[in-house]
C-alpha cells in the first residue's frame, strides 16, 4: 500500500513517517509534502492507496486542497495538533481523524481500517467538504458504516438508535439500518445536534419525541409510536433539556 504524508511540519511527518516504517511493513511511504500545493504534485505523481492530511496548512487547508484535487481515488486519514472545529465533519463522514502526537494504537486501529470494503467510499470526501461548509447548527446528512456499505442519511430523518452488542440499528423514518459504529460513536456525533442518550441501550432524537409519560425514570413515545424507558439517574438532564427546547 502507497501512502503519502502531507504536514508543513517537519517533526509531525518525522514521527508518523517512522511510526509507519517501524510497526506497518505493508505501507510504504512513497513521498511527504510540506504543503497542500506540493502535495497535489506528489499525490498526482504516486497515485497513492491512503494520504495521511494535516487539516491546518499555510496558504491552503485540508479541505481547501481536496476541493482542488476533484475526485479522490485514494483514502484519506486526517491529522492535527488540536480537536480541529471540523473534527465532528471529519467523524460524520466515517473518515478517520488522529491528533497529534500521534498515537501508536491509535495509527493500528485507523489503518486496520483501511482494509475494509466500508472503508473505501467515494461519496465520503464529498460529503465531508458538504458538512464543514453547512452553517452552524444546521443538521446535514451523517454517514451510516454497515459491513459492506457506506450510506448517507439525513440526520433529522433518525428517530432513534439502539444497541444490539457491537453493532447499532438506527431506526428512521422510512427504514432501519444496522452500523457497524457503537453506541458511543453514535452518542459523541449526535448529541451536538439534539441527541439525548436516555438509557444504555437508547440515543433518540429529541426532535421526534410525541410524548413523555411520567414515572420513576419514565418513558417517551417516539414519532414511530415506540416506547423507551428514561433511565432514573438520566431523568432530570433529560427533562431539562427537553424543557429547553
């Protein structure tokens, strides 16, 4: 596999150049970049498999360079110093994000997924230039990993998401899909956008209760006539966000 390391700092491609050469003997990087310019050139020389992108660079960021370079035919992970504001973008779009100094098992589990089909979807840069470019606070589409599909779905069309072990359904409006993100992954990219995570098992979608029935934790009916029980010690953040709305 072809990597290219784009960062106009010298001991960040330093690091994961030696990281990668060290632990990865399946990558090999072909060229670094100092800047989105010089890398348009590199990645147009060595048609890469997988670029490793600073989000912030002098003169052109991240997504400044991706707009210039069209349709990508190669993965993308994105590194930075700091929990850039596009960061929640980046997640939406099932892309992967590392901070800087960057991580060992963190750099193992993101190329672990290179290697997955999911992984490996045209549509995810596109979207993701969609996403950091919507005004603030406007819902825009999330991007829904399954075992073998990647699918775009409006996130004001999710009612609720549910465990099942490993795996998440996510059920909406018109269909169910089962993901194969976490609970938890799905409550860090939802909650921004009116997600309340009510029980261990249920994240809903605050915009699509119908009606809260009293009780010891209670319970809400969701748009689709559901009923999920409020956990006791989830009750009271709840009821004051919803009282906020």
């Amino acid at each position: 596999m072809k990597a290219i390391i784009i960062d106009d700092e010298p001991k960040g491609r330093n690091i994961l150049l030696q990281l990668i050469s060290e632990h990865f003997s399946h990558i090999k990087v072909v060229a670094t970049a100092a800047g989105a310019d010089e890398g348009i050139m590199r990645i147009e020389t060595h048609k890469p498999d997988v670029v490793f992108l600073d989000v912030e660079m002098p003169g052109k960021n991240a997504f400044d360079m991706l707009k210039e370079l069209g349709p990508i035919d190669f993965k993308i992970i994105f590194v930075s110093a700091h929990n850039h504001y596009a960061l929640n973008a980046i997640k939406l779009s099932a892309l992967d994000f590392l901070l800087k100094p960057v991580d060992l098992e963190d750099l193992r589990r993101a190329i672990d997924r290179l290697s997955t089909g999911s992984y490996a979807s045209k549509q995810q840069v596109p979207h993701l230039l969609q996403q950091v470019q919507q005004p603030k606070g406007k819902l825009g589409k999330i991007a829904v990993s399954s075992v073998n599909t990647i699918e775009f779905v409006n996130i004001s069309d999710i009612i609720y998401c549910k465990a099942d072990n490993v795996y998440t359904e996510v059920f909406l409006l018109n269909n169910t899909l089962i993901s194969t993100k976490s609970l938890k992954e799905f409550e860090d990219l939802l909650t921004p956008h009116l997600f309340f995570r009510i029980h261990h098992s249920y994240l809903i979608n605050l915009n699509h209760v119908k009606k809260y029935i009293k009780g010891e934790g209670g319970s809400v009916i969701m748009m689709n006539d559901k009923e999920i029980e409020v956990s006791r010690r989830r009750k009271g953040a709840f009821l004051e966000l919803l009282a906020s709305m």
